[in-house]
C-alpha cells in the first residue's frame, strides 16, 4: 500500500496544508485510490522552511500547492489516469 503523510505543524497548515489535506483525500476518492493508498497526517516533517511538505512512501515533498499536487500523486505512485 503506498502511503501519502501530509504534515500538520503549525508552519506547514499555514502555508495551507489544510486546503491540500482536502485535495488530496478528494483525489484518492475521486479515482478510486481508498484501497491502494493510506492517507495520514504528521506533526512535522523537520522542514518548516522548505513546506508546506508531504511525504509519499517517505520521499518527502516540498513547496506543494493545490496546483501541483494531482501531478505529484499521479507521478509519485506511478499512476495512469
């Protein structure tokens, strides 16, 4: 099962890691991911200055947006939508 962790700390959900958790449970909903793909939240990911930050099976990902996060999931687990 892959695994997408998106971090919670306070720099990370005020860069907007609320609105992307939200996008990214829609996303796996959306295309059918429940059963391949665990959604889980961290306390932090030890880079507050690079976020906001998630990990997928422990890469960790800096910088995301709601704009880049379909093309990350998609290319980080190998998708074909």
């Amino acid at each position: 099962m892959d695994t997408i962790t998106v971090c919670m700390g306070s720099s990370c959900f005020g860069k907007g890691n609320s609105s992307n958790a939200d996008f990214i449970t829609r996303f796996i909903e959306e295309h059918n991911l429940s059963e391949s793909v665990e959604v889980s939240g961290c306390l932090c990911s030890n880079a507050c200055a690079q976020g906001p930050n998630i990990k997928i099976n422990d890469k960790l990902i800096s910088g995301i947006s709601e704009q880049t996060l379909a093309d990350i999931i998609v290319k980080e687990l190998g998708l074909q939508l």
